[in-house]
C-alpha cells in the first residue's frame, strides 16, 4: 500500500486532467481538419519557393489550430522544354484524377518564359482554380491576357517583389528628372518584359541589359559601350555579389560628378567592394517593425532562411494564404460539391468547363497575418486583379560611400514603399540632388560671329547667338556643357572617299553630342547625323563686295569744268571787258565820246574799265548786265559776250546735273548673273563652306547634263527624225556655273573668312574681289564695318538648325525646347540682339541713293561764295568808311568868291585851298548847280550830317 501526500495526489490529479484535456482536444481537431490537394509546378532554381512551401507544410503541421492539412504534388518546370513541362503536368494531373485527388489548387511559382507560358495555357484550357506568383502584369500574361469573367476569378497571379522592386527605377528618373539609363541586371531579377513598360511614356533614353558573365574584362567592354551610347546613369539590379563585381569593373573616371550609380538589391546585406572612391544610391528591402517577430520565429523555428528573405517570405505568405482560401471555401461550402474535371486528352479547343467559383473573393479576404509585408490586392470586382496585385513592403534608400575597398558611410535619406507608381518619399534632398548625375554634353562648334564669337569673360569662354541659344534650351532641358573649337575649323564636307571631317566626323565618332553654330541642313549631312527642327530662317548665299566711295567736296561744282576751262572763261571776261572799255572810250558814237547828244537819255552810262567789269559780270547772271553801250562796236562785242556766256552757263547746268548724277551711281554688280557675266571683278566662296559646295555641285550637274545631251546627239541608234530634234545652233545647256566655278578657282578660295573680308577691303578698280557666303555672315560684316555692303537678292536658301548624333535622344528634347522658344518669340529676341541691337553696330554715314538730293557735303561752297561775298562788302564798307571819314567835304563857290580865296591864299602861302569846286553863280547857271545842292546844301536846318 502506497501512501500519497494530499498535495502530491492533488498535481497528479491535475496533471492527468490536462492529459485528458489535450487528448481530447487532439481527436476533435483530428476531427475537424480540411484536406486539401495542391498541385505545386515551381520553376528551376527558384529555391525560395520551393523552401518556402516546405515551411507552410511544416507550419500547418506544427500548428493545428489552421485545423488544415495540404496533400501537395510537385513538378520542377524546366525553362526550355515546354512539352516535356506539359507532358509532365498532364501525366501527374491525370494520376490524381483516377486517385480522385483531384487537385484544388494549382500554385504556379513560376517567373516567366516557356514554363510559365505552359503552366497558364493548362490552367486556362482546363479550368483549373489557380494562383501563380510569375512575373509581369497583365497584358504581360499572354494566355491570361483576355480572360473571361468567370475565369478572371479563379486564375489570380500575385506579382512577387523581384518584379515590383525594378519600379523603383521608374520612380528614381522621375524624382530625378533623369534622360538617359543604363540598367543592369542579374538572374535574380527578371526583366524581359520589363523593356517597353519600364520606363514607358518617359522621355529617357535608356538600355536594359543582362549583367555579362564572363569575366571582369567582358563587363568593362560591356560599360564602355553603354558609355558611348551618352548614358551616365547606372542602375545595377541584382544581389550584392554582382553589384561588387560590376563596380569593381567600372573605371575611375566613371565616378565623377557626370556619372550616377544606383544599387538596388533584394538582400538586406551591406556592399563590399575594392573601389578605392565611390558615391552611390543604394537601395535594399526593409521589413515592416510590426511583422520582424513573426519573420524572426519563421527563421529560426521553421528555418526559412533561404536568401534573399523577402522573397522566402513572400512565397510563404502566398502559400499559406492561398491554402488558407481553399479551406475557408471548403468549409464556407462556397466550392462546388461536384467539380467537372477535364483530361488533357479530352480537351478539344473549346470545352473548358465551366465554373461557378469565386477564388478572388476569398483571397483577397483571409486575415492571416503576414511575415514581411502586406499584400496589396485589388478587391474592386469592376478592376482587373492579375498585374494590380502584390506585396507592400519599403526599401530603405542610403547615400552608400566606398573608400579604401570599404563603406565607410551610409546614411538614410529617404524610402520607397513598393508600388507600380510609388514616388519617393525623401528625407534630405540636398543628398538626393548629390547623387544625381550632371548631364553634361560635349559641344563643338565653329566661331562665326555673330553666332559664336570668343568672350574671355564669358563663362564658358564664348558668346553669341548660339551660345545664348544653348544656354535657353539648356535652362528647359536641364543640362551643362563643355564647349570647344573643332581643329580644322568645318562644319562638315564628304570628300571623293566618303570620309567627313569637321564637325560631322566629330559627332559620327562619338566625341561630340552636339554640333553647335551656323550649320545649314544639307541632305548628305542628314545622311550620318541628325539636326533638330531650324532655330533660323532660311538662309541662302549672297555676294559682300567693297562699299563704293564717292569722295565729296565742298566745291564739287566747280569741278564740273576743268581747271583750264575756268582759267580760258576767266581770260575771256577780262579780255572781253578791257576790249569793250577800248571800243567805248575810241567810239565817236559811244557816251563818253558824244555827251550832247545822248544829254535827254534817261540812263546815261559812260563805260569805263570798271563798268566793263562789271558789265561783263552781271551779263552772265538772270539779272543782266543793264544799260548797253551806245557804240555800235560795244554793242557787238556785249553781243558776243551774252551768246558766250549763254553757251557756257548752258553746258555747266548740263554738265553739272550729270556729274551729279553719275558720282551716285550704285555698282555695277547688282546680282549673281551681273557678277558672271563680267570679269573685272574675280569672285570666290570660302573653301570648304556650303557655298562652295552649292557652286562644284551646279558645275558638275551642268557638265553632266551636257554629257547626257552630247550622247544623245550623237547617238547613232536614232533614226534621223530623232536626231533632227536635237540638233539645235544654240547651247541648249547652260554653263553659267561651270564658268563660274572655274572663274572662283582661278581668283583661289579664301582658307579663312578673314582673308575673305582682307580680300574685299583690298580691292582696287582694277582688280575687285566679291566674297558669296552665308547672308547671316555677310549681313553681320556690313553691320560692324561701313565699307562692306551686301550686293543682290539670296539664292540656295537653306534652314540653319544643331546637329545631333544620329539616333540621339536630344533631338526630341532639342525640338520641343526651340519650338517652346519660338512660341515664346525668345528667338526673335535673340535676332534683334545680335543684329539690331549689337553693341558691336558701326556708326555708318547714310549711303548717298539716286533718290536723294544733293548733299551740303558737295553744294557746300556755294554757301562759302556767299560768306565770301559779303566778307569782301564788308572789308569795302570798311574802306569807304575810312576813305570818307578822312577826307573833307567839297563845296562848290562862283567866280568871285574863287578869286577871294586865291587872294587869301596870296596872303598866307604855303596854305592850300581844299574841297573847293570851280562853277559859275547866276541864274543862268541856277539850273545846272541844282543837281548838286541837294547832296550838299540842301539839308534842312535840323539836319546833323553824320561824317
């Protein structure tokens, strides 16, 4: 007999209750356990799923209260063969079928490709309920793409974080503002289907690439041919491994500030690498805090610890949900008690059963909590599920820098929660801004004022049209640039071989993004490179030649007559004026000679030397020369001098309105065909320019037609109807550019438009020198110098425009910019700055015109003739000032007090009789003094004389 402690009987007796209790509670959960077939098709390789299944089953297993257990089938998909993949789910589906464990569920962890392609060409043919992990959205899915809406809920695809983690490329080049990429990628991550919907309806420019394999020499090959493709933005997706391989295969120098690299991962791990100095964005998954427990008691319990976590994890949550599903349907009696299930062999194309079963609505309602983040499910039935659906979870963005082969600084700056449009949520961005790359873009260009001129204290070195130009569409685009002279100074020319130099060979080699300055648009430049839409009119060739420079004078009228000329009409008015005062002064029959009779003439004239003079004179003015001698000789002599100077003042006015007219002639050169048909003057383009290939290729095209109208005249196989058609005498080709082109290769072609301008200035009247060359240029020249002049109308008018590579980016972007400047009229602008308002304008005298009158410059001495003129009254008045005031008043005295003054005179000798006038007193003589006394003594009593 065994004694028992009271205490002891009663933990005995609790502990077999529990016993009880636990026994109990394991048959009624034996009881109430759902069954569930499961046919699980995984994909090669994809060991996150395949490990994260075997943990749900171990899950259920160890935790009853799911009151679940899963009969899982399995099938390893191969990703080449798909017949033998179906052969393989066929035979295995066919089993359960005649074991009557016909699947529930398939659960399709495949990624892509053949084996996914198979797997949902099965489930849709034969109706099976499925939920599949593959990547890719909805029109991704080819055999789910047009679905019905019975099927749209049972066959439901989850897209796993390895094909949502590669949107946040996305979200970076739009925060960023990023125009070209280069992505990266390893075989963790999957993105065939991810090169047109990556970056869709973004204009960046961008390459999505499989990370090469080979070795590190193939990966450096592989960066520097994505470097000249123009990218400088990097974007490595892959696992730490290959992130530290293709960084340690990046140069030095593809690290500056013109260089981004992004890093973005699914492990949760640190990069290791041997750069010495790096800068980069790297972005790693970050589980939720509320979710790190569970995810730490799955790893270390259940030993899910397959790499990279959030995969494992993700796979784990959509297993066990979807089992979850299965049985709340099973259980909820929502799944059909009879399901119709179709042998691959019975299947005909067209009778897939039909089914009543609504998967998607289960789905997306189990509760069950997750390990690593939240599933984002569509539970709108009006919105597709397929490629909307996914799991939540963040990714940490850090400022990674590697020093020494090590990081010695990362820092957080901001997060992305994953999602198919999810913007980055920043914490500092001043940093973001950092890691982003300077666009930066190579200019070449040719300095051509005013489109590009030298400026020291310019920021880059230049100013002008274009550089004011690059610097707006920069401002709308977003860049920087470098900018530098090409060395042999060309916009572009195609020699005999093909071969391009200047500024085309610069963007055909890859040195050069953008070809900058007064470029025309020429098709066989289309050929090799690509320009943008114009940012000029069209600009066609015209002639400069030397402004012509008629010398003025202020005594140009004079210089109508020859010098002897004015000498012989000056001799002939004093020899006409001395000989007119003889014939006066020896006449019987003139004035001076015969008083008496001419005493009643109203205008009594006595003609001596002086008023010959001045007879002579006035003869040649509107006013005359007044009374005419009386002599008959004198009067032929006045005759013949009136009919002299009639002739003389004729010829002058005639000759002076032509010389006039002649000095203000434009030049003789007005257009293309008056410059050809001389040959005076010698003509040239600049070599190498444009121009000069307008005018060989004329000439050759020219020569060529003559080549093929010569073959045909002198084709014998024409009967002689034909051949009398093209007889003709003239040249029915023409040669005006064939002898041009030879005329500007004899006067050689300028190397240099200074030489060209030197050229120009230098030209005499016996060898004259036009330049042909861009109207732009030659406009600009006769605004900044006043002996240049543009000469005729333009021809061969084309667009200026900026040369791109071929294929480049930037002619998209380039378009939209100048268009948004034209509109703006910023363009207009620019012109009226650089041709208008340039500071740089000369301040040219007014060019004398046909229509314009007569300038002061050459009349201007007849206004001196008049200063002159009345200088010399002056001085006269002057003299009869002093020739008066200095000499005493005459009076006139009879007979008698004459004889007083000689006696007075008698009286005190030595003293003159001064201003005494001898007449005669009486009234007899009354008449005669009477003409006199009004000068002298006829003054009223008030009157003070003024001398």
């Amino acid at each position: 007999m065994i004694l028992v402690n009271p205490k002891t009987s009663k933990i005995l007796w609790l502990v077999g209750f529990l016993v009880l209790l636990s026994s109990f509670s394991l048959e009624i959960a034996a009881q109430t356990t759902q069954n569930i077939n499961v046919l699980f098709i995984n994909e090669v390789d994809n060991e996150p799923a395949a490990k994260a299944v075997d943990v749900v089953l171990t899950y259920l297993k160890k935790n009853i209260r799911y009151g679940l257990s899963v009969q899982l089938d399995s099938i390893e998909a191969n990703k080449s063969d798909a017949k033998v993949l179906l052969e393989a789910i066929c035979n295995k589906y066919a089993t359960s079928i005649e074991k009557k464990q016909t699947p529930h569920l398939i659960l399709d962890t495949t990624k892509s490709g053949i084996a996914s392609e198979t797997v949902k060409s099965f489930t849709q043919a034969l109706g099976l309920p499925t939920i599949s992990a593959s990547y890719g959205q909805q029109g991704d899915l080819r055999q789910w793409r047009d679905l019905d809406e019975a099927k749209q809920k049972y066959l439901l695809q989850v897209m796993p974080p390895a094909d949502i983690i590669p949107e946040a490329i996305r979200s970076i080049v739009i925060h960023m503002n990023i125009t070209n990429a280069a992505i990266l990628y390893d075989d963790s991550f999957v993105m065939d289907h991810k090169y047109k919907s990556l970056l869709q309806n973004i204009q960046t420019r961008h390459v999505i690439t499989a990370i090469a394999k080979d070795g590190k020499r193939e990966r450096e090959e592989q960066i520097e041919k994505l470097r000249n493709l123009d990218i400088n933005n990097f974007f490595i997706l892959g696992t730490l491994q290959s992130i530290r391989m293709v960084l340690e295969s990046v140069k030095p120098a593809y690290f500056e500030r013109n260089f981004a690299w992004h890093a973005i991962t699914q492990s949760e791990g640190e990069i290791s690498s041997q750069r010495d100095n790096a800068t980069i964005m790297f972005m790693k998954p970050m589980a939720y805090t509320q979710y790190r427990d569970r995810l730490g008691l799955l790893r270390t319990t259940y030993n899910l610890n397959e790499e990279p976590q959030l995969s494992s994890a993700f796979y784990f949550d959509l297993a066990l949900r979807s089992f979850l599903t299965i049985k709340e349907m099973l259980q909820s009696g929502a799944w059909p008690k009879e399901m119709e299930y179709l042998n691959c062999d019975d299947f005909q194309g067209g009778n897939t059963p039909q089914r009543n079963l609504d998967l998607r609505d289960y789905f997306t309602k189990i509760t069950e909590p997750t390990s690593y983040g939240t599933f984002d499910l569509v539970t709108q039935p009006t919105q597709p599920f397929n490629g909307h659906s996914f799991m939540k979870f963040e990714m940490d963005i850090n400022v990674l820098q590697i020093r020494g082969g090590s990081s010695v600084n990362s820092k957080s700056i901001g997060k992305w929660i994953s999602g198919l449009n999810s913007e980055l949520i920043v914490k500092d961005e001043e940093q973001m801004k950092n890691l982003t790359a300077d666009t930066v873009y190579r200019i070449f260009t040719v300095v051509q004022a005013p489109f590009i001129m030298r400026d020291e204290t310019a920021p880059k070195g230049y100013k002008g049209y274009c550089i004011d130009l690059i610097n707006e569409i920069a401002t709308i685009v977003h860049f920087d640039y470098t900018i530098e002279e090409v060395e042999d100074g060309k916009f572009g020319n195609m020699d005999e071989n093909g071969q391009w130099n200047g500024i085309v060979k610069k963007l055909m080699d890859k040195q050069a993004d953008i070809g900058l300055g007064s470029m025309s648009v020429m098709a066989e430049r289309e050929i090799v490179i690509d320009f943008t839409v114009p940012y000029y009119d069209l600009v066609g060739i015209t002639i400069m030649m030397q402004r012509p420079s008629s010398p003025s004078s202020l005594f140009k009228f004079l210089t109508v007559l020859e010098t002897n000329v004015w000498l012989c009409i000056l001799a002939a008015y004093f020899f006409t004026s001395f000989l007119m005062w003889i014939f006066d002064r020896w006449s019987p029959y003139s004035y001076q000679n015969n008083r008496e009779k001419y005493k009643d003439d109203e205008e009594k004239r006595e003609f001596n030397l002086k008023e010959c003079l001045w007879f002579c004179m006035t003869s040649l003015t509107p006013q005359g020369g007044g009374e005419a001698p009386k002599n008959l000789s004198g009067r032929l002599v006045a005759a013949t001098w009136w009919l002299f100077g009639f002739i003389i003042i004729a010829s002058y006015t005639a000759n002076l309105a032509a010389f006039l007219t002649v000095s203000r002639l434009d030049t003789p050169v007005e257009s293309l065909d008056d410059l050809a048909k001389q040959y005076k003057i010698l003509y040239a383009p600049l070599n190498g320019s444009s121009a000069m290939t307008y005018f060989e290729r004329m000439s050759n095209i020219e020569q060529m037609f003559y080549e093929i109208w010569k073959d045909l005249s002198l084709n014998d196989s024409l009967t002689a109807v034909e051949r009398s058609k093209l007889a003709v005498w003239d040249y029915p080709v023409s040669d005006k550019y064939t002898k041009m082109w030879q005329a500007m290769q004899e006067a050689k072609l300028p190397a240099s438009l200074d030489e060209a301008v030197a050229r120009v200035r230098n030209s005499t009247a016996a060898t004259g020198f036009a330049f042909l060359g861009d109207a732009t240029d030659i406009r600009y020249l006769q605004l900044t110098n006043c002996d240049l002049q543009v000469v005729g109308e333009e021809f061969s008018r084309k667009p200026y425009a900026i040369a791109v590579q071929q294929g480049s980016h930037l002619k998209d972007q380039f378009n939209n910019a100048i268009l948004t400047l034209l509109n703006k009229r910023q363009l207009e602008k620019l012109k009226e700055k650089w041709w208008k308002n340039d500071e740089a304008m000369a301040k040219c005298d007014k060019p004398e015109d046909q229509s314009d009158g007569i300038s002061i410059q050459n009349i201007g001495g007849v206004f001196i003739v008049i200063f002159v003129g009345i200088g010399m009254a002056c001085i006269t008045l002057v003299f009869e000032y002093w020739w008066y005031r200095y000499r005493k008043n005459p009076r006139i005295i009879d007979v008698a007090e004459a004889n007083a003054e000689r006696s007075n005179a008698a009286d005190h000798p030595g003293k003159l009789v001064d201003g005494v006038i001898l007449g005669n007193s009486g009234e007899k003589f009354e008449k005669s003094k009477a003409a006199l006394r009004p000068r002298f003594n006829q003054y009223p009593a008030t009157f003070k004389p003024r001398f």
